[in-house]
C-alpha cells in the first residue's frame, strides 16, 4: 500500500534542542523502515538544507516561519491545506500548539505541557484552550513518557488515542572534549525558570563555602530568560568564576562535552522527558535528576533522583557522587540502550500506516 507522510520541521536548524534530536533520530530510523511505495517528505524553512539522504525521504522548503508562535500558526493557516492537498499528503505529522486544521489524518506530538500546566512562558488558561482545540482536530497524540501522558488525561479527559514513545538516544563520537583546568558539572538545555537551574548554583555555593573541592557548573544552552538571573545569582553567592555560560551548544560538540563531565545535572520543576539526563546516562558518567515530572521514569535505577529545591540535597548529592560513582560505566549505558531509536520508529511508521489506511 502507498504512504505518503508529511512531517513539520520548522525548528530544525533554528538552535540546538532536544526536540529536533528527537525528530532527526525518529526520521533516520524510520528511512530504512519504509517500504516500496512508502515516502516522507520533511517540511522545513527555506535556510535549512537537508539533513540527510534517502531516496525516499524528500525535503521541501515552504515558506513557514518557526516563530514567533503567533506568525507560525497563521503561516501554517494560509500554506499547509493547499500544499498538503497538492502533495498529496495522506498523514500530517506535527509537533507544535496550535494545530492547524488540514486536509488529512493528523498526528500531533505533544514533547511536553509545561504551558498548560502553569510551567511555560504563556498563560496557562489560554494554553489549556488552545490544546484542547488542539486535540480535538488530532487524529492521534504521540507523547515522549507515561507522564506527559498523564498529563494529558488531566487536561482533557477524553483526548484522542495517546501514544508512549519514548526518546531515543544516539550519542556518535564526536569531537574530543577540550582540556580544562578543573573537572566539571553539565547540563545541557536552554535557561530558562523551569529548568531550575539556580539550586545548582546555590548547591554549588554551598559545596565551596563547606571548604568541598567543588567542580565547575558548565551550563550548555541558549537564554530563553534566566539567563541574567542566575549570572546575578553566582556573582551573589561568589561563585561566579565556577559557573560557566557556555551558550548554544552545536549537536556534533555534546559527545564530548557529555563525555568530559564528572555528573550530568538535570534539576527541571518540569519535564516532559529529559533527553539531556538520556544523553548522560549514554555516555556513562553519573547523572543526577530533579524527582519531577519525567525525569524519574527516565533514569529509573540508573540515577540519582533528588528533590528539585533543595540545595542542601543537590550538594550532597554532588559530593557523594564525586566521592564515589553509585554505579559503574556499564549500568548507566545499559539503561541508556533500552532507549533505542528502532522502536519507537517502527511503532511511529506504523502509526502513519493505521491512520493513512482507516
């Protein structure tokens, strides 16, 4: 049978995220799955050229902004139906709020619901409308944990049928990590309030206070708002010198950013994954997480979970893992391979093939 999937990738290239690692990897695993008569065509901004090759994955520029959200929506208003129905797109698959309506099947992704559930840079009664117009035009709803699901079940109690896929991970060796003077903390992912990065700073102030031969903080992302606060607040603690802004990281350095970090730091109030704690999990160093949202389900076992505000806890935390790794290399890989890209692909494929043919 034909197939023929259009995907929505106006983020790709616009700055590193974990999204669009998630998109990649899904598109890269799923290539080979297609069979004959199967296509995708990924739809991205004019500046973006194509990421890979497979003779049945095509890329088509249109003229969709990746935002502001307010441009993208009405540009995806006044483009997709005429383009969709010129392709002939069977399947739409779209991971942004709000979702347009279009000629065909749709398959929403829901990455998080951090604006509707007060966690986001936007008012939380409007996102709660806004996604349950949202899924009210989805044919299906794909989601990265069972807590976003969850989450979606509060929201809107009757939601169209939700799909678990988890991330995956796929850490290639890249560079090697450049030499640094001292060890180091990472966390990768944008500044922004709900990554809660500012216990790591205090957790950090009280590590050098108590006389604890303390590790840089490398903080690896682009500002998306918290940016200035927390360079206030290590210039307050005293210990602006170890907290290291790093800016937007490019994909092919995070390998050996990952690989140099004495522990990966991962404290969000919120997450509808946490690809960032995978991602440490993978290159077998020490992760520590926040005990919010899915960032528990993610690290299981593997890694130590504590609470999101409490300084005193992250210290300790930190120094315990310094003294002694909890657990060998070998655990946190193997908890890492359980998150391969090949299943969550071949269930997504088929996904598109249900929706396409009922």
């Amino acid at each position: 049978m034909s197939l023929h999937v259009a995907v929505s990738g106006w983020l790709l290239s616009l700055r590193p995220s974990g999204a669009n690692r998630r998109l990649l990897g899904l598109l890269r695993a799923i290539a080979p799955l297609l069979a004959d008569g199967e296509r995708v065509t990924v739809l991205h901004r004019a500046a973006v050229t194509p990421m890979f090759v497979h003779p049945q994955v095509a890329w088509r520029a249109v003229p969709i902004p990746g935002r502001p959200t307010f441009c993208r929506a009405l540009a995806e208003r006044a483009v997709l139906p005429r383009l969709l129905r010129q392709l002939q797109v069977q399947v739409l698959d779209h991971g942004f709020l709000p979702a347009p309506r279009v000629p065909c099947r749709l398959c929403l992704t829901l990455h998080d619901l951090r604006d509707a559930d007060g966690e986001g840079r936007r008012n939380a009664w409007l996102a709660r409308a806004v996604l349950r117009r949202s899924l009210a035009r989805a044919d299906a709803v794909v989601v990265p944990s069972a807590f976003t699901a969850s989450r979606v079940r509060v929201h809107v109690p009757k939601p169209p049928p939700l799909h678990v896929l988890p991330n995956g991970v796929d850490l290639p060796r890249g560079r090697p990590p450049a030499a640094r003077a001292r060890p180091y903390l990472l966390h990768t992912g944008h500044l922004e309030p709900r990554k809660n990065l500012g216990v790591l700073v205090q957790a950090l102030a009280l590590l050098v206070a108590g006389g604890v031969d303390a590790p840089d903080l490398l903080l690896a992302g682009a500002d998306a708002g918290d940016g200035a606060r927390l360079r206030a607040l290590a210039r307050r603690l005293g210990v602006s010198g170890r907290v290291l802004f790093l800016g937007a990281v490019p994909d092919a350095d995070l390998p050996g950013l990952y690989a140099g970090a004495c522990a990966v730091v991962v404290p969000s109030r919120y997450e509808g994954f946490g690809l960032c704690a995978l991602e440490g999990l993978a290159a077998g160093v020490p992760v520590l997480v926040s005990d919010r949202g899915a960032l528990p389900e993610v690290v299981d076992t593997a890694g130590t979970v504590l609470p999101a505000d409490d300084a005193a806890a992250w210290a300790a935390g930190t120094r315990s893992t310094l003294a002694a790794p909890p657990l060998p290399d070998a655990a946190r890989r193997q908890r890492a391979a359980s998150f391969s890209w090949q299943a969550p692909a071949a269930a997504m494929l088929d996904l598109w093939r249900t929706l396409a043919h009922t």
